[in-house]
C-alpha cells in the first residue's frame, strides 16, 4: 500500500493554544512512529509511538526549535509505511539514539527517515494518509 504525508499547522483550535509536534494517523493501521530532531551537530532518534488509526500522537510537546523535522513509521507488521531518504539509527524497542553514524555497528537498525518541513513554525501537525490509488 502506498502512504501519502502531509504536513499542516495553523489549524483552529478552541482553548489555549500548544506549540507542538503531532502526528495525525489517517490510515486503515495502526503505526510505530520514529522522530529525528537536530541534537548538536548531529541528530538524535527516538521512538516509538503506537498510533491508531483516526488518532493524533504528539511527538513533541515544546515550541519547535527547527526547520526540520524527520519521521519514519510501520505497521504492527514492522512494513514501512512512512519512508523517506534521510538514514538514520533506530531499535527494535523503545529507544533514544545519539548520533547517526555506524547504527548497524553499534547494535541499531537503519531506517530512512522522512523530512518535515515545519517552515519555522513553533508547531506543526503531520498527517499521514493512504495514497489514492
């Protein structure tokens, strides 16, 4: 199956308003999400989120302080879902990563990450849909 993101801020909210990252599942799975974030002059892995279908999981929970963000996600069935082209180091479970260089040598997976463009807003919500076929 074939996955689609899309990444929107601004939406009406009623109530305080957050700064935050979230990601929105509008599939038919339930997906393990991964986030990558600048850490130094490098950048630092973490997961995973278990998110349902027609739910929201906030991956980050302060004002971004980046441009760019990076995602990876499967289905319960450890098939990617939600690929990019940017390698980065994950684990099989739950796990914070420094740097992401070497992962197969020191004892992590290599995922290729999406990139998220949040345009330097201090929040931002990515959807991810099946793509029409």
């Amino acid at each position: 199956m074939k996955w689609l993101v899309a990444g929107l801020s601004g939406l009406a909210w009623t109530g305080p308003a957050r700064a935050e990252l979230r990601l929105c599942n509008q599939s038919f799975d339930v997906l393990n999400v991964a986030l990558a974030e600048p850490s130094g002059q490098d950048f630092a892995t973490r997961g995973w989120w278990r998110v349902a279908p027609n739910q929201c999981a906030t991956l980050q929970r302060e004002p971004l302080q980046s441009r760019y963000y990076y995602v990876f996600a499967t289905d319960v069935f450890g098939n990617e879902v939600l690929v990019g082209s940017i390698p980065m180091c994950v684990a099989p479970r739950r796990f914070q990563i420094e740097g992401q260089q070497d992962c197969l040598l020191r004892g992590y997976l290599n995922a290729r990450f999406a990139e998220v463009d949040t345009q330097d807003r201090p929040d931002w919500t990515v959807f991810v849909t099946p793509r029409p076929n």
